[in-house]
C-alpha cells in the first residue's frame, strides 16, 4: 500500500470495506471549492493579461501612462528598440528570467539617472530665479498684468 503522507487525500476516502481508494467521489464541500478556485484562477488570468498589455502598450509606444493621460508621447522608436532598452540587450531566454542588469545596462540607467538629476537642477534654479525676480507689492508677488504671479501659484499649488 501506498502510505497516507504521499497521497493525503487516499487515507480520506479508504475503507476496510473498500481496499481500493476512491479518488471520483468527492463531496460537495470539494466541488463549491474547485469551482471557487477556477473562478478564483480566471480572474487572476484576467488581470495579470491586461496588465501585461498595458504595460505592452507603454513599452511599444514608449509612453508611460501618466504621461499618456497628460499628453506628452515618448519619442517614436521601433518596438524592438524599446523593448532592448527595458530588457537590457538583445531577445534571449534571460528576458525570461530574474537575473540581474548587465554592466552596460547598469552604466546606461545610471547616466540617465545623473542626466536627468543636472536636468532637475537646473529647472530648479530657473524656477527659483523667476520667484525671485516677481515683482512684489505689499508682501505679495504679482505679474505685470496686476494678477498673482504665475511662478508663485504653481509653487503653492494652486496654479
């Protein structure tokens, strides 16, 4: 006989009066959870297929999301390019797998990273020389038109 810890469910459904086990005779309680289950799996199928298509659709239109909804597209680039650039490299089964990035993609993201850090720095700066140069009465800063200054509103949020 084949021991109850290599086939849990047999000991369930044995008998002295059965020797054989009988695996096609489940109860009720094992068909309502099998059916949850599917459902359960369906669903799961349902959102990691469009969530893997949303994310399809920003790589081959090199477009995040956020920037889709504000109206600002990536530049125009093959499909393929794109995805080298988020996979690192050319297709092989390491697309596949959890690996870590190769040194030429860790030196390209870390130049971005630093490209893009001088590019907020020197934004900064002109943004806080515009505050700075806004012409102020009583306190508070105003445009030439007689209005709130524009730099100040963005920089309370409120522009």
């Amino acid at each position: 006989t084949v021991p109850a810890w290599v086939f849990p469910r047999q000991s369930r459904y044995y008998s002295r009066h059965n020797p054989k086990p009988s695996f096609c005779n489940p109860e009720p309680h094992d068909v309502i959870l099998c059916v949850i289950n599917f459902v359960e799996a369906l669903l799961f199928v349902l959102f990691t297929g469009c969530m893997g298509a949303d994310q399809f659709e920003a790589i081959s239109k090199n477009t995040p999301y956020i920037d889709r909804l504000q109206g600002i597209k990536g530049r125009q680039r093959p499909i393929c390019e794109n995805l080298r650039d988020v996979f690192g490299g050319r297709f092989s089964l390491t697309w596949f797998l959890p690996l870590p990035p190769s040194r030429e993609a860790r030196a390209s993201f870390n130049k971005m990273l630093y490209d893009t850090r001088a590019h907020l720095r020197k934004e900064a700066q002109k943004y806080q020389q515009e505050i700075d140069q806004a012409p102020t009465v009583q306190g508070e800063a105003v445009d030439h038109a007689g209005g709130s200054n524009g730099a100040l509103r963005r920089r309370n949020g409120s522009g």
